[in-house]
C-alpha cells in the first residue's frame, strides 16, 4: 500500500487546479491506474490482501473434503414405549412392595419382551377422577359416599397430584375441574344431589329418569358407561403418569349411548386404572322386584383396566376401609416400560401379561391398542 501513498502527493500537484467535474472523472481514471500499477510491482502476495469485487463469486478459504466424504441421510426413528402400572399381591391378599424386574416377566400377546425400565415407586404424581352417582337408587347411600370421599381425598391427595369430580345420573355433569385442593373437591362432592329428572327424587322410580317405567324406548337414568367414556377421553386422555378412576356406583347401567366395551377401550386408551366401589342399597332393587345385577358389569371394566371391584353394599365401615385399600395401592405400584417387539403402527389391541413368581397375583390392564401412523 506505500505505492498508492506515494502517487497521492502527484494526484494533487498534477490536477488541483482543474475543474471539479473533470477532477472528479480523471480521480476515478488516476486511482485505477495507480492500483494496476502498485499491483504490478507488489507481485501476487498483494492480492491476497484485497477485498474482492462485490460481483465476484465468493471463494472458500476451507481445505478440500477428504475424496470418500458423503453426505449423510438423517432418519427420523420412532421409538414406541409400553407404560405399565401394577400392583402385586401374595396370595393371602397383601401387597407385595420390594421386587425388581428380576423377579417379574413380560409378554405381549404371548411373546416375551425385555422390561427397559422397572421401578417401585410409591410417590410419582397421581391424577384422579372421581364418578359419583347420583341416580335414585342412590339416594339413601349419597351422604355415606360424600363423608367417605371427602376424608379419602383429604388423605390421599399430595402436593403434585389432581382430581376431578364429575356425577352421572340422567346426565353426565362436571363437579369440580381439575384441582389440588381436597377442601374445594368435598365442596363439590358435598353439594351433589341425586337427580332423576322427576324432582330430585320425589317423582316417578329412582335411577330410571322420573316418571312411571317407560313401556317404549330404552330407560334413562344412570348414564355410568357414558360417564366413563367421558372422563376417560375429555379428562384423563391428555394427562400423563398414573391416572385412575374411582367410581361409586351399584354398577346400573340406564340410557348410556355408549356400550360397555367401548367404555372399557376409551379408559384403556388413556391408561387409566378403573376402581369400582360398589355401594347400594339393595333393600331398594328387592323391593322393586328387579334384582341387583350391576356386579358382572362393574368386573368386567375394573378388571380390562387393571383395577378392582370393592363390595360394601350400604355399610360405612366397609366404605372407608375401601377406600383405604384403594389408596394403599395406588400407593405401592411399580411402574415399568418396555419397547414391544412387534413395532406395527396398525392400531391393533396387544395382550399383556406380567408374572411375578409363583403364588403372586398382578393386578394390571389386560392390554393396549398399538398407536397408529396417523398418531405418531
């Protein structure tokens, strides 16, 4: 660069006295000149200094690729993990708390699969949904489940755990949303009533929607299937980690536009426990000449869940100690993953079957329906 210094002294002693517009155009022509000139005589290490044209193509500095370098695919894989929450029972009832994935087998469908992940865990977040119903045949049984339930939430529920309270009767109603607080969940629980579209109760049969029993059409009273549905998919689906559903009812199903298997698939689908406690008064159903046949039903959708049907009929003691059982077990499962061999997105139902050991009895959800491509 001290070659274009030494031509600026010239530049002025040779053309300060023109005209500007001519200085301005031999200026441009001079400082050209000057350039090609102190590029001739500096040689090629003076070009390397020098910016480029901006019209120029932009010249990379870096060092080759090596000559076997190729580019590389990038695959996006999906990997398709298994919850499972259970419990485990000897055989004379009592929970077993202290095993390790050694000691418990799995299989889908009959086929063996490898446990990824296995853990006895007593304090993961919990999330609950309460079902009360409050149909006619309930009425004398209403106040027992609303002390029980209060006192079992206010037990049970921890800092990081929530639940729902929701009754069904003629129609399915949303009690209490999503909450932490067991003190606004009894609020709710205590302000339910039972409901049979007749006036509370005063008109027509209980659990079969007020009035005489229809001679047409299908009875709507106690909307138990369709309030499991609905839990399950508007409440329960989105959630994560252990979910379960306790449902206080004597397991009468009246007017549900939902049947009981697809009550069943929708609380599979959310991974949610299904916990029945059966309570009724049954001196009602003798009366009335009807029989008590919600037993089988409410079996079925406890067990397909992984879950369990309680018994109490009308009895207090037996009610808290229901819930007592409820809450010790949700408390003492083991919660375990695995990657299922068969990795077809084909939404298909999978039988699970988990084994402890010999004279053990697992309490878990029958199976799942394998994900679809569509959901991935």
């Amino acid at each position: 660069m001290g070659c274009l210094s030494n031509w600026i002294p010239v530049r002025y002693a040779l053309f300060g006295l023109l005209i500007p517009s001519i200085w301005r155009n031999m200026r441009i022509r001079l400082i050209s000149t000057a350039v090609v000139l102190c590029l001739a005589v500096a040689g090629p290490g003076l070009w390397g200094q020098l910016a480029p044209s901006p019209d120029a193509p932009p010249v990379s500095t870096a060092p080759p690729p090596p000559p076997d370098e190729s580019p590389v695919a990038t695959f996006k894989v999906q990997v398709n993990l298994v919850d499972l929450f259970f419990t485990v029972k000897d055989k004379d009832g009592n929970l077993v708390p202290h095993l390790n994935k050694a000691d418990c087998t799995v299989s889908e469908d009959k086929v063996p699969q490898t446990f990824k992940s296995f853990v006895a865990e007593n304090n993961l977040p919990l999330t609950l949904g309460i079902l009360l119903d409050t149909s006619g045949s309930q009425s004398r049984v209403l106040p027992l489940e609303q002390q029980a339930g209060s006192e079992f939430l206010s037990r049970v529920l921890r800092p990081k755990d929530q639940a729902f309270l929701l009754s069904f009767d003629v129609n399915v109603d949303l009690l209490q949303d999503f909450t932490n607080s067991a003190r606004m969940l009894s609020r709710a629980m205590n302000k339910a009533q039972i409901n049979t579209a007749g006036g509370n109760g005063a008109a027509g049969i209980p659990g079969l929607g007020g009035g005489t029993v229809p001679v047409y059409g299908t009875p709507k009273g106690t909307l138990l299937y369709d309030a499991v549905y609905l839990a399950s998919n508007d409440k329960l689906s989105q959630e994560s980690g252990r979910k379960a559903m306790i449902i206080l009812t004597d397991g009468e199903d009246e007017g549900s536009t939902t049947k009981i298997n697809d009550a069943i698939a929708a609380a599979q689908r959310s991974n949610a426990i299904i916990y029945i406690i059966l309570i009724a008064d049954t001196g009602f159903y003798g009366n009335f000449g009807m029989g008590y046949g919600g037993y089988s039903a409410a079996k079925k959708m406890a067990e397909e869940t992984g879950g369990r049907v309680i018994n109490v009929g009308s009895n207090g003691r037996k009610l808290d100690e229901a819930f007592q059982q409820i809450e010790d077990e949700l408390r003492t499962q083991y919660v375990a993953t695995y990657t299922p061999t068969n990795a077809k997105l084909d939404g298909t139902f999978r039988h699970i079957a988990v084994s402890c050991g010999e004279g053990r009895k697992v309490q878990i959800r029958r199976g799942y329906f394998a994900p679809t491509a569509d959901s991935n």
